[in-house]
C-alpha cells in the first residue's frame, strides 16, 4: 500500500506543471505580489526604473517593492578594474 502511494505521489509531482520565475535584466526594480492563500500564489513583475514608480504601483495591494538582484547596469563592465591599483 505504501509503494502505490509513493508511486502516485511521484506520478502527480511529475505532471504538475511548473513555471520559472525569471527576473528582467533591462529594469532595475521588481515588485513582488502576493495573492489570495486560496491558489493565488506569488508573482514577481520586473517593469519598473525606480522605486517611488514601483511602489505607486503597489500602493493598497499585497505588494512588496526589491532591487532586482539581477540588474545588467548594477554590475561593472568587462575591462574596467573593480578596485584602483596601488602603484
């Protein structure tokens, strides 16, 4: 009885279909939202240049404004040194 639960368990995980959360790299601030605990879930939107635009957007919602972590201007060009050399 054990190994047909664990198999349909497994069998049920595997059909479950997943999204990816992926994080725009172009805009610098996300907002997470938060939905209803009755199959609402969590979502991130990537679209926002700052964060006073970001959080006027989450005004009155379940919502959180955060730095993207991946930003692509938040991190130093190839070919500049991160650090001045000490001579």
């Amino acid at each position: 009885m054990r190994a047909l639960g664990l198999s349909l368990l497994l069998l049920a995980i595997h059909f479950v279909p997943v999204q990816a959360q992926t994080y725009d790299s172009r805009y610098a601030v996300c907002m997470k939202v938060y939905e209803g605990s009755f199959g609402g879930g969590e979502w991130i939107d990537c679209s926002y240049t700052s964060l006073p635009q970001c959080q006027a957007s989450a005004f009155g919602r379940a919502a959180m404004c955060v730095i993207n972590p991946y930003f692509a201007q938040a991190f130093p060009r190839a070919g500049y040194p991160r650090y001045p050399r000490a001579y």
